[in-house]
C-alpha cells in the first residue's frame, strides 16, 4: 500500500487502537484529540497537531472518533475546526456515532468545500477497535469509499457500504437497537432465572447450545455473571444512540416500542449512577426492579 498522509482526531477509548492500527501500516499520521495524543501512540511516530484545522491541512484523509453529533459539528465547522484546513480533493471519515439526519447535512457542507465525505460508524467495541475486527457501516459515494477502504479494511473486518451519506449513521442506529433489546432480553433472564433459584452460569451455559444463544449471551451474559462492568461501551454512549433513534424515529412516523422500552432502562441505569459502566450493566436496572442481584450459587 501506498504511504499516505492520514489524520485522526478523537482519540479516546476507540479512537486511540484505531489509529494505532493506521499508523503500524506505515502511513504518516497526524493527530489531535480533546485530551493530549496519548503516549503510546506518539513513541510510533504519530505526529501531535494543536488543532483539527493543523491536521487537516496535512493530511489528505482525515477520520474523526468523537462521542456526539454536537461534537463532530464542533470538530468540522467549530473554531479551528476541520473545514478551516480543507482544501479540494481531501476525504473526511466521521466515524462517531451520530444523528443520520445532521450527517446528511454536514456531508452537504464538506462537499460545497470541494472534498468528499463518509460517514462510517463501527460496531465492535473496544475489543473490536483494538483486534482490528470492527464491522464498519459506510454512507457516501463510491469512489471515495473505494479509496478509503484499504484503510478501513486495517481497522475492521466486515465493511459494507450501505448507500449514500446518513445511511452508514442509520445502519448504525438500527444495530444498536437489536444490541440493546438482546441485552435487556439476556438481562430479563437471569434476573428471573437467578431469582427462581437457579445458578445463573449454568442456565446460560444451557442457552448457549440452543435457538437462545447469541453473542451477548455469550460476552455480556458472561459480564453480568461475573459483575465485570468496566466499559467497552458506556451505558452512556448507548442512551444517546437510543435517543437518536427514537428522535430518527418520530420524524420518519415510525413507532419503536421496544426501543423505548429499553432507553428507559438505561435511563434507569444512569440514574443509579452506571451512566460510565459497560452497556451489559442495564441488568442492574431490573435487578433494582426485582430486589435481587443476578450471582453464581
């Protein structure tokens, strides 16, 4: 692969592997984040910029990681932002997850600037970010997708364009309402199950083997067990997905029951002070509901 000059902006919990993996490539990275660049990632030669303008005026394709759609418009249009260091030709690569609606707007703004732009958010967590395994949604034109995806095909592992700008953000919502309605489905069980009197490991090691089982049965069952609730994904970061789904939701007249259903449980969550724990923690929702605590016998 040709040697490129990238950018990155957000380095966070999934931004900083991301990076990593761009620049263990061999690409020149330039990069800039809210905190200070991590350490780690400047020892192999990522170069620190002072702005996201500093960055967008060195590197040619420029991939932003930030928590929520007040904060992808702050790093593209705010001061010292990533339009202020366009110039025609570049490719900008949001890949936060945020409102499709706004991301449609905000591809028309880069677009009138004369560069492309992607909205690809990803799916994975931590552990997909940092295994290079993450699934990548993709909205926006072919060939800028075409020449982006070597570079997303070193951060993931299933890449799919979806169709035009916003489509990537609205495939995204749809995975995180099928995500949360499997963890409040796997919470409901063991809550019950634990509560009747039965081990909870071994009934989901019973499920496991059958119509039931699912990867968070597998990962998050597993958490929930064993009351390992440090984030791959904040219960924070999903009531605002959940919340833009059920905004995407009343502007389309499309009415998503179970979705609010399970916002309201991590509402819950984060009244009880969990907003920062992982997603697998909206089981101590309905164990507060059931006054019963999901353990092993």
């Amino acid at each position: 692969m040709t040697t490129l000059n990238l950018g990155f902006i957000g380095l966070g919990i999934m931004g900083t592997p991301m990076a990593a993996h761009l620049r263990a490539a061999g690409h020149t990275l330039y990069v800039h984040s809210r905190s200070a660049a991590p350490q780690t990632l400047i020892d192999t030669g990522a170069i620190a910029c002072a702005s996201s303008t500093e960055v967008a005026q060195k590197a040619d394709i420029i991939f932003t990681m930030v928590p929520d759609t007040p904060d992808v418009e702050k790093v593209l249009f705010g001061k010292d932002g990533i339009s202020g260091g366009l110039s025609k030709g570049k490719v900008v690569v949001d890949m936060s997850s945020i409102d499709p609606m706004a991301t449609k707007e905000f591809a028309k703004q880069i677009n009138a600037l004369g560069c492309d732009y992607l909205d690809a958010p990803v799916s994975g967590g931590e552990v997909g970010a940092k295994a290079a395994t993450l699934t990548i949604m993709v909205g926006g034109p072919q060939a800028a997708f075409d020449r982006v995806k070597p570079l997303f095909e070193l951060m993931g592992k299933n890449i799919t364009l979806i169709g035009g700008n916003g489509d990537g953000q609205t495939c995204k919502v749809a995975n995180q309402i099928i995500v949360a309605l499997n963890i409040a489905a796997v919470s409901e069980a063991l809550v019950f199950a634990s509560k009747a009197g039965a081990d909870p490991a071994k009934v989901r090691q019973a499920l496991m083997g059958g119509f039931a089982s699912s990867r968070i049965l597998e990962v998050h069952g597993e958490r929930m067990i064993k009351r390992t609730f440090n984030p791959g994904f904040r219960i924070a970061l999903h009531q605002k997905d959940l919340n833009l789904a059920l905004q995407s939701a009343r502007t389309l007249g499309v009415a998503l029951p179970q979705t609010a259903g399970a916002a309201q449980l991590m509402n819950a969550c984060a009244a009880l002070g969990h907003g920062q724990a992982d997603h697998s923690a909206l089981v101590q929702a309905l164990e507060a509901l059931a006054n019963h605590k999901v353990a092993s016998a």
